[in-house]
C-alpha cells in the first residue's frame, strides 16, 4: 500500500469513529429536545417506565464506548 492509500484509509477510518461517537451525542440531543424528562411513558407490568431514562442511558454509554475506542485507535498512530 502506497502512502496515499495509506492517508485515504486512514482518513475513513477517522471519519467512521467520529461518526459513531456522533450518533452517540445525536440520540442524546434527540433525547432531551423531543422526549423530555416526564413526557412519555411505557406501562410494563405493574409499573411504567419513562423512556428517556433509557435513551439516555443507552446514548451516553454508546458515547462513551465509542469515544474509548477512538481514542484507542488514535493512540495507536501506527501510520509512520
């Protein structure tokens, strides 16, 4: 692999964690401008559950997950 193939992948793979920490912070943001705490919630069983607890939940776990493994493959600069 030529070096500018090398920067072409390199770039991609860049851009896909950076989308995928993004989709972590949009489901967050989608989360708090258009499911409000206390605006919705789902009956299961005898109780019922408020679903922006749960997208939160999931949006700041996926962040943080994909933001780790970013950062792990940004730490690893093996492109010299």
């Amino acid at each position: 692999m030529d070096a500018l193939e090398r920067k072409l992948v390199r770039a991609d793979t860049f851009l896909w964690h950076l989308v995928n920490v993004g989709v972590g912070v949009a489901i967050f943001i989608a989360t708090v401008l258009y499911m409000p705490l206390g605006s919705s919630s789902i009956g299961v069983g005898g109780f019922s559950i408020d679903p922006f607890y749960l997208l939160v939940a999931f949006a700041v776990i996926y962040s943080c997950w994909t933001g780790i493994d970013f950062w792990r493959w940004y730490a690893d600069d093996d492109s010299g």
